[in-house]
C-alpha cells in the first residue's frame, strides 16, 4: 500500500513539473510578445500610414519605408524555398526509398549534423567564396546579392527540410509500396504516383518549417545580402543587393536611441517577423494535426 501511494505520488509530482515548465514555455512566449508590443506599438501611431507604407528606410531623415525591407524578405525567402524545396524533396526520397540501410544510418546523422552549422560561419563562407563565385560567374558588380542569400537560406533549411519530409514518407505503411509494386508499377513509378502523394501533407509540413527557419535567419544574411533598402521590383533584383526585415534590426538596434521613433521602429518590425514566424509555424502545426485526426497520411 505504502509503495503504491510513493508510485502514485512519484507521478503526480513528475505530471506536474511537466505541466509546469509546458505551460512555462507558452507564457515565455507570450511575455516577449507582449514585450514587443509595449515597445512597437507606438511606433505606429507616431508615423504616418503613408511614410510607414514608403518606398525608402532612412531612419536619420525619419523616413520609415518598410516595403523595401518586406520585400526584400520575401523575395529571398521564396527563392532559397525554391532552391531548397526540391533539393530537400528528393534527397528525402533518396535517403528513404533509395539508399540501402547502411547508406541510411549514415546519410541521417550527417544531415542533422548540418542543422547545427553556425549561422555566422555559413555567412563567412557566403562573403568569401559564394559572393565571388557568383560576381565572376554572373558579372554582376558584387556577390552580395538576394541571390547569394537565398543560396545560403536554402543551404540552411535544407536540414530541416530533409528530416521532416523523410520522416513523412517513412510514415506511409509498407502496404502502400507493396500495392503499386503489385500493379505492375516501377519502384519510381510507385514512389512518385504512390508514397509521395501519401505524404503530401508531412512535405507541406516541411516546406512551411523550412520557410520559418529562413525568414528568421539573421547573421548570415546580413553578411551577405548586400543591406541596402532598396525595392526589389525589377527583372534584376534578384542579382542585386537587398536588405531583409531581420538584417535591419541587427544591424541598426546596437546605435539607436533608447525610446526614439528609430526604437520603436525597430520593434515593429519585430512584431511583423514575430507575426509572419507564428502564422507560418501555426499552419505547419495545423496541417499535422489535421492529418492525425484524420488518422491517415493523405
């Protein structure tokens, strides 16, 4: 009797640390979010909507433009997704359909090894061989361009990427391969008409993780995108330096003035990343809960 109650007592106490530390983590959460709006907030009822909606991020001439910085966030994330969703993809299928068991065992821990690259160091090796190589190669005026940090960004969600849509596609039952292989299917044909299609949702899952690992990402590329705001409208932006919302905030919040319109300005533009970040993660989170309520891969 005694030890049942010592079991019974051991669990309580464990449920409730568990309980204490999940709910812990969403007040943190929710504490920075609530930060960051005490000190943006304001920003956006010192600025005119027009000035705030500008073309032009001069701070100094109190010009707070943020569509350049917008832009230039979107468009790199969306070229680094291009680059890296098919990358990702296919090396996914190769290491889960492909790849015999020992190529596997290694291939898996070598990928996840990459997610935990510095991001400084992959921005060093950005300015130093890949903004070269694409100054020479292209012939354009400097590597520091959009393109080069969406080649980075796709390198640095690639990891991502591959894990999560591996672990999809190990999901779909083994009577799914064994049903197209028996219809006369090739392994490719089984693999591109049967698994994948199974496992489209944990591929979206994946591409929305990848996309909230790059529109975050600060350091590198900072060092190697250029930094200058300006609107990435034409044929050319994208062999052309831009400046991202993230580069912005690390680049200028150690110079400016505590409370100053420039302050607030920099917290609002947190609060937009904060906003993109969540809304991008919540889909991701959505799309698997779907999928498990409905209790299948489709």
């Amino acid at each position: 009797m005694d030890e049942t109650r010592q079991t019974r007592g051991g669990e309580f106490l464990i449920e409730s640390f568990i309980r204490v530390i999940g709910v812990s983590s969403i007040g943190f959460v929710g504490l920075i979010f609530l930060f960051l709006l005490r000190e943006g907030i304001p920003f956006f009822f010192e600025v005119e909507p027009g000035n705030l909606l500008g073309t032009r991020w001069y701070p100094t001439f109190d010009l707070f433009g943020m569509l350049p910085l917008l832009l230039g966030s979107v468009l790199v994330t969306v070229i680094a997704m291009g680059i890296a969703l098919p990358l990702g993809v296919a090396t996914a299928i190769f290491v889960r359909e492909v790849a015999p068991n020992w190529a596997r065992e290694i291939l898996k821990p070598l990928i996840e090894v990459l997610a935990g690259i510095p991001s400084v160091v992959l921005g060093f090796f950005g300015m130093t061989l890949i903004a070269p190589l694409v100054r020479e190669t292209l012939g354009v005026p400097t590597g520091l361009t959009a393109f080069t940090g969406a080649l980075i960004l796709a390198y640095m969600a690639l990891p991502t990427i591959i894990s999560v849509a591996e672990d999809a596609l190990d999901a779909v039952p083994k009577s799914y391969r064994d049903a197209g292989l028996a219809m006369g299917a090739t392994q490719w044909q089984t693999i591109w008409r049967v698994v994948v299609p199974a496992a489209r949702s944990g591929i979206v899952t994946a591409m929305m993780l990848g996309m909230g690992r790059a529109i975050g990402e600060t350091m590198a590329v900072m060092m190697v995108t250029g930094n200058a705001a300006r609107m990435p409208l034409a044929l050319d932006s994208l062999f052309q330096p831009v400046r991202t919302m993230t580069a912005t905030v690390a680049a200028e919040m150690g110079e400016v003035a505590q409370g100053s319109t420039h302050y607030r300005a920099l917290f609002a533009i947190g609060i937009i990343l904060f906003l993109l970040t969540f809304v991008i993660n919540l889909a991701a989170a959505s799309t698997i809960f779907k999928k498990r309520r409905r209790g299948g891969l489709r």
